[in-house]
C-alpha cells in the first residue's frame, strides 16, 4: 500500500513539465490555475490517505521505503563505493512534512489563482511553483542525503527564481543601495547567502561519507546508533549541517536574506518563506536527531543561535513600516523559536511548531496579501489604518492568527510555542537563561503582531481619498478562512499532559526520535506546578504585550512618537536592522567587489590571461611582418631560389 | 651507341632553358625556355630509352609532348590575357601577387 507514495512527487512534477512547456501556450488563467493547483491537491490526497492508512498500523509498520532507480554507483565492491537511489521514504516525519507542504502549498495555490489575476507571467508563476512543490517534497520524502540535498538546491533554486520572479520592478532593500535595486537583487542575494549554508551541508554531506561509508539515511543513523557522545568527526557533521541549516532557514549568521526576499508576490512568501521551505533546516535537524544527540556541543549552538534570532528579529520586527518585512522578521523569530527546541532536544515541539507555525504565518502573509491587493500594492502600514470595515473577512482571519503566533491559549501557537518554552526551561540541555530570552521573544511578538494589526486594520485611514479598498475575491478569502480554522485548532494535536491532553504529535514522532532520546537519556518530566507557573507567565507576558501595543496604536499614538524622540539611537539601530546587512557589506562585499576589480580582473585578467593570448598573437605578428618580406610577387625570384635549392641537394648529394 | 653525347646535348639546352626562366623579363621567351627544358628532357627520356632497349621511355615522352601541347595552349592564352590586362610581358612588372 506504500508502493504509491511516489505518486505524491510525480503530480507537481507533472505539473511543471506542462505548465512549462504548453502552459504560457494557453491563454486560459483558469486552466493553468485548475492544472497548477491541482496537482498540488492530488499529491496532498494520496499523503493523506497515505497518513489515515498509516493511523491504523503499529507504530513500528509505518516506516517504509520505496526505492525507485540507481542515481550513482560507483566503486561497487571496493570500501570506498558509494550506491545511492531515488528512493522515499514515509514515515511519521516525512508524512507530517509532506501534509504540510501539499496542504498549505495547494490553498496558497488556490489564494494565488486570485491574486496573480492578470500577471503577464500567470503560467510561469505556476510553473516554478509546482517546481517548488516538486523540489520540497523531494527534500522532505528523500531517503538519503544525496536526493535530500537534490531537493534542498531545488527549493533554493525556485525561491531564487520567484523572488525574481518581477525582475524588472524596483525594490527597496531599507537604506541599503537605495533607490537601485531591483527585485533580482533581492534574489541574488538569497541565492548566495544560501550558497554560504550549501556549501556546509556539502562539506557535512562529504563528512558523512567519510565516517558513515553511506548517504542513506537508515545505514548513516543505523551506524550512528552505536557511537559513542561526543565524537569528533560528528561534531564537526552536526555544525557542517547546521550551518547549511542557518542559511535555509533563516538564522544568525545567514538570515539577511529572508527580509529582501519579500520581494517575491505575497503567495511566494506565504508559501516559500514562511510555511515551507525555510523550515527545511528545522526538518533536516530533526531527521538528523541522531546526529545531534552525539554532539551536545553542537545541540548548545543550536540552541543558543535560535533563542538569540529569536528575540534579535523580534526587536527588528517591532519598528519596520513595510507591512511583509514585519511578517519576514517575524517568520526569522519563529524559526529561531524551532531551533531552540532542536537544540535543546526538544524535537517533537520543534517539529510541532512547524506545523502550527505553517498555518498561521501562512495565513499572515495571505492576509497581508490581501491587504496589498486593496491597497493597490500599497505596503507601508504607516499609510494603512482602519482596513477592518472594507476587509472583513481578511481582518477577521488575520487577527485570528496574530492571536496564534502571540500564543494566547487555546489558538494554536499556544500549544507549540509553550512547549518549546518549557522544554527550554526543563529539559536538561536547556537553561534559564534560554527560557527568558524565549519568553522575552513570545513578548515582542504579541507587540509587533497587534501593532501590525492595529496600524492596519484599526484607528482611523491615513491613505489618500484616491485609494477605495475592496474585499478579496472568493478564491483568495476561502483559503484564508480555511488557515484560519486550522490556527485555531491545529493546536489540539499537541496538547501536553499538563492539561489533560495526549501531547498525541508527540507520541506520533516518537519511533523517530527514540534513538535520539535514548542516546540523550532524558529523563521524562513529570508534570509540577513550576510548569504552570511558566505557562501562566508566558501567556502574561503575550497578554502584556498585546495589550502595550494596542494602547499605544490604537489610544495613545503620541506615546510611539515620544520613545522614538526619547531613544533615538536604539530607534535608528533597529530600524536599520543592527545595521547588519551594511556591516556584511563593509566586510565582506566590498572587500570581495574591490579585490575582484584591482586583483582577479585587472591583475590576473587582464595582465596575465589577456597578456599571455594577446601576447603570444603579437609575436607571431611580429615575427611575420620580417618574414613576409620574402614574398615579392616576381615569380622568377621564387624560381631562382628553387633552382638553388635543387643545385645545393645536388651538390650534397655529388658530394656525399 | 654513345650515350653521353644525347646527354651532354640534354644537359647543355636544359641549362639554357633553366638561364632562360631565371635571366629574361619577357614572359614569352620565358615560356619558350620552359619548352626547351622540358624537350630536353624528353631528349634524355628517348636516348635513355633506345640505350636499354625499353620502349617506355617513348611512350613517356609521348605522354611528355601531349600534356606540353595543352601546357603551351593555356600558357600561351594566360600571357595574352596578361597583356591586354597590363599592356605588357614584362615578368618584374607583374608582382601584385605579394605581401
């Protein structure tokens, strides 16, 4: 019954190789919409017959493996031979995963059917996101690394692609090279820093090898199982990958990209940098337990990076004016949210944040979407305000997930964020100092998530008598409405012990992270009341910070303007975003542009390269222009020096 | 038979063809020295020929004569194109085929 599990890749591949070859032939949006999002749809039908069929196995039958073809063999019978296939492998991870990425991905889909309405690069749009679909099911369904890293490059490749995907707009990169960028700036950006992290999954990958012998993900975790905690060469894999992980998703070091790649349509940030792809890190991590569990050092790093950019982007998020940076700082917070549970082994919460987190920051940038769509590609939330009475359905569904992500209980973002916060508090690869900087983080969220609200739905309109905005249509609301339902209750699956529920994600991933656990030894926490006590705070503070901004937003708004005045150096750094990207360019590309220019280009270019080939044509030339003097055009001198070159041959040979 | 004076006569005409290319400007008298050197030739094919008692050295010199007729009709017609072109044989005049 698991022999049909490729079927989920073939749909989105199916997909863009029509939608790319005969899609920008037709002329019909609705077509290219129906065939675009519903190959995404199939694909999310089999997983979830697939994930029911599953349900009713033991825990130890759901696992499974379909192997498809030999990609690479070779050196077969010596010790260093490498074999690797396309093969996929289901199971409770990779299920889960892949019933969020055809989920999310086919409403999103839906949503962009609506709000790409007469782009001129309708077909191409949906062509590069079945592409998407197909690279991202490929990372996520990958038995081994190889086919894993195929599909991470793959969805590296189409983020770039759809970034850029209105190439010829301007883009406004926030201070940094203003008024000149364009929108494949912003691409080109995210595909290199990506390339940073790549290139450390690579060496990770190449380790691997080395020390496992394999890239298949059951014989690499099979021969990890019995090493011992701590060692070296595994060390060094956990940081390699994690590194590539920082880069995908998003954190310190490797985040800048993600706020400029805002540049991309609304359905793109919703789908790619937000519910999906940049949670490949976090899932590569929690494929990878095993690994971890063998290096706690690397479990400290992990851990430490999430919680930093976890409240770092948080404080970015709480000054920016663009209404999808807000939401891209934001997407950086939750990240670093997911990697604080890695990394304090919390894996099972980490992976259960990535879910919820796929429906309400879905739901935020759909929303935020549709906000632009009325506002006629309007972004500033400065010139917003009051959006409530013409966008209902948006506003209904938007408030609906900022209440998630804030954490309010019994929205979903609740459940998920609370038990990483706890397991930062408790488990013993966690701290105090971990738990604050996390709770400080829930904080600045619910801040910035009802500022953004009260900035643009509520108070009164600050926008030009000329602008009349209007509700979505029916293909953009309905999928908003059915993410709303999902923020809601998507929580539930995860419900700890603590109140009375099954914590029933948890137990599903189980089988996945036992070997993890076991090497780790954790020791199950019983349920006290310090638990309690922390969630009590942790929905305080998220309380408190709602109800900050909106007294702030929406009663007192010269209360914003005096901290402005009172601090106007952490204003200025935040609002410049730690000055970041200008310290990456002072450090790192200029350097890089000025040694290319004086050195690579104009010393060994055009100096030694174009020296050698020019240089060598002008001795040939020079030599050629004594030479050719010999040539005078009077036949009877070639004829005299041919009659003495035979008298010479004769007298050498008279001679001899 | 003695061969040396069919030889000696060969050698002496094919030397005055070869001073015959090389020294005269007319391309005519040139041309002519070439018929002198390639008959002189011919004249060493026949008296080798008759010295061994082989009669290909005939029917080489029969082929020799043949492709000299055709040689001599073209070559001929190259020099009057010349000269309605250059209004003149003189060879030093006609070196554009140079650097």
């Amino acid at each position: 019954m698991f022999s049909y599990s490729p079927l989920i890749v073939l749909f989105p591949l199916l997909g863009f190789l029509f939608l790319g070859l005969i899609g920008w032939r037709l002329k019909n949006e609705k077509l290219i919409g129906i065939i675009g999002s519903g190959t995404v749809g199939l694909s999310f039908v089999v997983a979830a017959i697939l994930f029911f069929q599953m349900l009713g196995m033991q825990p130890e039958e759901r696992k499974h493996i379909v192997g498809l073809f030999t990609w690479i063999s070779t050196f077969t019978g010596t010790p260093s031979s490498l074999s690797v296939s396309v093969g996929y492998q289901v199971d409770q991870l990779s299920i889960l995963m892949t019933l969020i990425v055809t989920g999310v991905g086919f409403l999103i889909h839906v949503y962009s059917i609506g709000y790409m309405h007469g782009d001129a690069g309708f077909s191409r749009f949906f062509t590069y996101m079945n592409l998407f679909i197909f690279a991202m099911l490929n990372l996520v369904l990958a038995d081994n690394f190889l086919l894993m890293f195929l599909g991470w490059e793959g969805v590296g490749l189409c983020s770039y692609l759809l970034i850029g995907f209105w190439f010829d707009r301007k883009f406004d990169t926030g201070g940094y090279k203003p008024g000149t960028a364009t929108t494949s700036d912003a691409a080109k950006k995210a595909f290199i820093v990506n390339r940073i992290g790549d290139f450390g999954f690579l060496l990770g990958m190449l380790l691997i090898f080395m020390h496992f012998g394999s890239l298949n993900f059951e014989t690499v975790f099979g021969r990890a199982t019995v090493l011992s905690v701590g060692d070296k060469t595994v060390v060094w894999i956990t940081l390699l990958l994690f590194l590539g992980a920082t880069g995908k998703s998003a954190q310190i070091p490797l985040y800048v990209w993600l706020p400029d790649a805002m540049a991309g349509p609304t359905p793109v940030s919703a789908l790619i940098h937000a519910a999906t792809m940049v949670t490949a890190g976090v899932y590569m991590v929690a494929r990878c337990s095993i690994l971890y569990a063998l290096a706690p050092t690397t479990m400290q790093v992990v851990a430490i990076i999430g919680a930093v950019t976890a409240v770092m982007a948080a404080t970015i998020g709480l000054v920016q004016n663009d209404i999808k940076k807000v939401l891209a700082y934001s997407t950086v917070s939750q990240l670093g949210y997911m990697f604080l549970a890695m990394g304090v082994a919390a894996f099972a919460a980490g992976i259960f944040h990535v879910l919820t987190h796929a429906f309400f920051k879905a739901l935020l940038f759909l929303g935020s979407g549709a906000v632009i769509h009325a506002m006629h590609d309007e972004q500033d939330i400065q010139k917003m305000g009051g959006l409530k009475k013409y966008l209902p359905t948006t506003y209904k569904t938007f408030l609906i997930a900022a209440i998630a992500i804030s954490g309010i209980p019994p929205f979903s973002g609740f459940f998920s964020k609370d038990e990483i916060l706890w397991k930062a508090f408790s488990s013993e690869y966690g701290s105090v100092v971990l738990w604050a900087l996390g709770v400080l983080g829930a904080g600045l969220t619910a801040f910035y998530m009802f500022r953004l609200v009260s900035l643009t739905f509520e108070g009164e309109a600050r926008y030009g008598h000329d602008v009349h905005p209007h509700e979505a249509p029916k293909t953009m609301t309905i999928p908003l409405v059915i993410l709303a339902f999902l923020s809601v209750v998507g929580g539930f699956v995860g419900i700890p012990a603590s109140l009375l529920g099954g914590n029933s994600i948890e137990q599903w991933l189980e089988p996945i992270f036992e070997p993890a656990n076991d090497k780790l030894s954790l020791i199950p926490q019983a349920v006290t009341a310090g638990e309690y006590l922390l969630m009590a705070l942790s929905v305080a503070i998220a309380a408190g910070g709602i109800y900050v901004a909106r007294m702030v937003y929406l009663r007192r708004a010269e209360l914003a303007e005096q901290w402005k005045a009172k601090f106007p150096k952490i204003y200025a750094m935040l609002f410049n975003k730690y000055y970041v990207d200008e310290a990456y360019d002072a450090v790192v590309i200029t350097p890089t542009v000025k040694v290319s220019e004086a050195i690579l280009w104009k010393g060994v270019d055009v100096s030694i390269i174009d020296g050698l080939v020019n240089g060598s044509a002008k001795l040939i030339g020079t030599i050629a222009q004594g030479i050719r003097r010999v040539q005078t055009g009077i036949a009877q001198q070639y004829a005299t020096i041919f009659v003495g070159g035979i008298l010479v041959i004769l007298i050498w040979l008279i001679l001899k | 038979m003695d061969i040396q004076s069919y030889l000696l006569l060969s050698a002496t005409t094919f030397i005055i063809g070869v001073v015959g290319v090389l020294a005269r400007r007319n391309a005519i008298i040139v041309f002519m020295s070439i018929e002198l050197m390639l008959n002189s030739v011919n004249l060493s094919l026949v008296a080798f020929s008759a010295y061994l008692g082989d009669v290909r050295g005939q029917m080489l010199v029969f082929f020799a004569m043949t492709v000299a007729a055709a040689e001599a009709a073209v070559g001929l017609a190259i020099i009057i194109a010349l000269f309605r072109r250059k209004q003149t044989v003189n060879l030093d005049d006609i070196n554009i085929l140079k650097w």
